[in-house]
C-alpha cells in the first residue's frame, strides 16, 4: 500500500447515548467528502446546522455546509446548546476544542490522500492560490495527524465515531448509508441519503 492510499484504518468507537441527545459531527481532512456527507445527513432527516455563509462555487457546486461559529468553539462553545440531535461540519483538528459536557457522534471522512491533495491543489488553483505543500511531505503530515486523532479518540467516553471511506462511498453508496443509519441509531430516508451522491462530482481520482 502506497503512502497515500489510506486516510484512516475503518474503526467504530461506539457509546450508549441516544443521537437525539448527541451532536453529529462530520469531519475530516479538507477536501475529504465531508460536504457531500451533510447533504447525505440532510436528505436523511437530520437537521443541518450551517449558515451559508461560505457560498457555493466550482469546487463545491452544491454549497460547503459551513457553520462560523465552530471555528471559535474553544473560546466561545455555546453553539452547542443547540446542537444535540442536529449534524455539523468540523474540520478535524477543531475535535480537540469540543468541551466534555455534551456527547458526540462524529462521521470521520476517510478518502485516499493522494486524491485530497490533488482535490486541494485543484481547489488553491481555483482560488488563483499557489501556496501548495510538496505532496509527500503533506501525506506525512495528514498520516501523523491523524493517526494522533485516532489514539484522542480512543480516550474519549463522550465520542463514538465511525470511519466513512469516501470511495467506497461514491462508487456504491447503498451499503454505506446503511452503516451511518446503523451507527447513528436514526430512523433515516436511506432511498434519499443514495440520492445524493453524484458520482459526475468526483473529480479528482488517482
């Protein structure tokens, strides 16, 4: 297996607190699949927490899903009074400020990392940005990361968190939706969650 080919290892951490009384989190690298996952949630009948302020565009046709205040979550956590039972978009390293009074379950997007990168590349080129990382020093980095991240996740009694590999997930949807139904413990509209998922957006394949 090439250094790039794997995000995660697949793993479910699970804990006995209803959803309804949980926040559902999607997060991920960016460019991991995280915005298509909150449509899927969406169609499914969880309530999306997002303010649109981040607009849609050619990198994310169909909107990013974005909610401003997660970014401030470690000075000023009290969006999440509101959040129980209702999902929202993370990037990964913002898991580590979620306080412990609240219990989550987090949707952890997995994607081959060669395919991110070049997601991100396509993106940063969109945005007339070229301040790109040399690719394999940024697999390190995501590999290191996130192999930190599995070991927090693992000390968490309020987190349960399943791994969703964005491949798998595009090419044959069906069965996936099935494991998020199952892991989040909802009575969800599976039919309309596989809707969602356009295989035409993915774009960026190695």
């Amino acid at each position: 297996m090439d250094a790039g080919s794997q995000a995660f290892k697949p793993s479910v951490f699970v804990m006995h607190s209803n959803s309804q009384e949980s926040v559902i989190i999607v997060a991920g690298l960016p460019r991991s699949g995280t915005s298509m996952m909150m449509r899927i949630l969406e169609a499914g009948g969880v309530p999306a927490l997002t303010d649109g302020v981040r607009e849609a565009d050619v990198s994310n046709p169909r909107g990013y899903y974005e909610f401003e205040p997660v970014k401030r979550t470690k000075t000023d956590p009290s969006w999440l009074s509101s959040a129980p039972g209702k999902a929202v978009k993370m990037v990964y390293r913002l898991l580590y400020d979620l306080p412990p009074n609240y219990n989550y379950r987090v949707l952890l997007m997995q994607r081959t990392l060669m395919e991110v990168l070049s997601s991100q590349r396509a993106m940063l080129q969109h945005q007339q940005n070229d301040d790109a990382v040399e690719d394999a020093k940024m697999v390190d980095i995501y590999r290191r990361e996130l192999a930190n991240l599995d070991t927090w996740f693992q000390k968490q009694v309020n987190f349960s968190k399943l791994d969703v590999n964005y491949n798998e997930l595009v090419k044959t949807p069906g069965p996936q939706v099935a494991r998020i139904a199952e892991f989040l413990g909802m009575d969800l509209d599976q039919s309309a969650m596989v809707g969602v998922v356009d295989i035409k957006l993915y774009r960026n394949r190695v």
